[in-house]
C-alpha cells in the first residue's frame, strides 16, 4: 500500500504528502483500491485464496485474489480501508478487480454460503452444459441464479468497505470500475464477469466507471475505429439513460496502447473527448501522460488516472 496500515506490506506512506499538495492546489483526491487482488504480503496463504472450476479437467484450483466468500479475506480488507480513511480523502474509486469470471468464487466458503441462501449445493457440473460432441459450453439455469448471487455478494463486500470508510470520513463519495460489457453486452458481463450496470446502480455508488478503452475494444471486437467510436457514444448514451445524472457516468478513455505501451495519438484521444463532451458526462484519461492536451478537457469534468484493465491500484 501507499499509506500506513499494519494489514499489508507499505511501499512508501506518500498518500499524507499527496492529499496535503492536491488540498494547496484545491484538488480533490480519490484513492484508487484494489479488492480481490489486495493479497498484498498473504498470497500463499490457500485458505484466503480465490477457488475456480476448470471445466474441461472436472477439477476445483486456485484462481488470482482473496476469495471474497470468506469472511476472514473481507474482514482483512475492511481494516485496510478503515485505514486508508485516516488520510484526508475525498472518496474511493474501486479498482475493476471487483469482478469474478465464469468459473471463479466457487470452494468451501461459497458452498456454505450459497446452501445458506438457496437450501441447495453448489455443484459445478450443474453450472455448465455441453451437448453430446462438441466443446461448446452452456450455462444451464442454476448458472445464471449463481452468476446473479455472486453479483449480490461483490455489492455486499463493497457495501462493507463503503461503511468502513464511511465510519471516519462521512461524506467520503465512491466510484466502480466496469467493464464496456455491462453496457455493450449485459447478460455476457453477468456471466463472464458477474457485473450489472443495474444493480449496481441500486447498490448507493456515487459514480460509475466505465472502461471504453477503444483501442482495447477494437481488438476484442475486431471492429473498425469508426465503429468503436459509435459504440462508445451509444455506451455513454445507455449509461446516462440507465444512471440518470450525466456526471456521474465518468468515462474512461485510453491514452496508451495496452498491447505495446506506445502512446496514443492525441488526436484520436481528443475525437473521442469531443463526442463526449457533447454527452456532458464525466471524463478521464487512462494513464496520466504529461504531453496530452488537457485543455480539450476544460469546460466538463476531468480525472486523470492510472493502470489498464489488468492493472493494480493501492492509492493514488
């Protein structure tokens, strides 16, 4: 971490000198933090592990990250955030590992969990259907009730991380990163990822961070820059309509090429800004790089922050 806690190995305690130059240039600060992935100084410890399914070998194995089912993994993170709440911060910006794939938070903690809620087992081979033959995957009906809990029990986590931060800074606000699929393809973000843009917006976050990381987009979608474009300004268009204030959708542009660490030309970064500028939403570019013309910025709301879709994030 980049501020004190006794919960996980610091780099540097720097947050303090941070927030006490952006409060004399009348800045305000979000600290960017990671959930899942916060295993900062534990990650050989198996019982805090995250569990997966490999589906084609039948066999549980462990996947990156704390295993959000446990209570010891939470309740490890939420000394971290109370804290991170000892420092003068405006508000929090979860990092997009608040996610779990297809085949992740499965093991001991959410069987329990889920027996708990529902009366019945978690059994993987119930979860995915294949058809005589073939090496397609289905998700049967008990995926998409599990898909949908797992989404319930992130929101929960991240309702108790708010309220561990919430009990020393009151009027701290809170941001969460999502993938351009829950905006592009929701049942797909549900499953794959187990977010919803929806339920999300039920859950008392102040923002919503949308990644539409074009170049990104482009490779995964095999679409045109042209057709990226339009996509991004339908996403900021669906948002807006599912959000209801433009300025909380805050949209995340890239400025490098994540793939070769090149920077992106500024004008194809600032097309982009002026189409959504025109959507009045909230704007930020992905990482900070001092040479890019800020000044397309002036006139909406600006944050300039770091890491790409894999990236980590402590504070900063």
């Amino acid at each position: 971490m980049y501020f004190a806690t006794e919960h996980a190995p610091v780099v540097d305690d720097m947050l303090p000198k941070l927030t006490e130059l952006a409060r004399a240039n009348g800045l305000k600060v979000f600290a960017w933090m990671t959930t899942r992935y916060a295993d900062y100084g534990i990650e050989g410890d198996e019982g805090l592990a995250c569990v997966s399914y490999d589906i084609s070998a039948r066999a549980y194995s462990r996947c990156k990250g704390l295993d959000l089912f446990n209570e010891a993994a939470v309740e490890r993170l939420e000394r971290i955030y109370s804290d991170l709440a000892l420092n003068d911060i405006d508000g929090v910006l979860f990092q997009d590992d608040m996610v779990l794939r297809h085949n992740e938070g499965l093991g001991s903690h959410a069987a329990a969990l889920f027996r708990k809620d529902f009366g019945g087992e978690l059994v993987p081979e119930e979860l995915y259907a294949r058809a005589p033959g073939s090496e397609a995957v289905h998700y049967t009906p008990l995926f998409w009730k599990w898909a949908t809990w797992k989404n319930r029990r992130l929101l929960d986590v991240a309702g108790r991380l708010k309220e561990a931060v919430r009990k020393r800074r009151p009027g701290a606000a809170f941001a969460i990163n999502l993938m351009y699929e829950s905006l592009t393809n929701p049942p797909y973000a549900l499953a794959w990822l187990s977010q919803d843009l929806s339920a999300a917006l039920r859950a008392d976050f102040d923002y919503f961070s949308i990644m539409a990381y074009h170049r990104q987009m482009g490779e995964e979608l095999e679409k045109t820059e042209g057709e990226i474009r339009e996509m991004i300004t339908k996403m900021a268009e669906d948002a807006v309509r599912t959000v209801g204030e433009p300025a909380r959708v805050l949209i995340k542009l890239q400025t490098i090429d994540w793939r070769t660490g090149s920077p992106i030309s500024d004008s194809e970064v600032v097309e982009l800004i002026r189409d959504m500028k025109m959507k009045d939403v909230s704007l930020a570019v992905v990482p900070y790089r001092g040479d890019f013309p800020f000044s397309e910025l002036s006139g909406g709301k600006l944050a300039a922050l770091e890491g790409g879709r894999s990236g980590t994030g402590a504070a900063e």
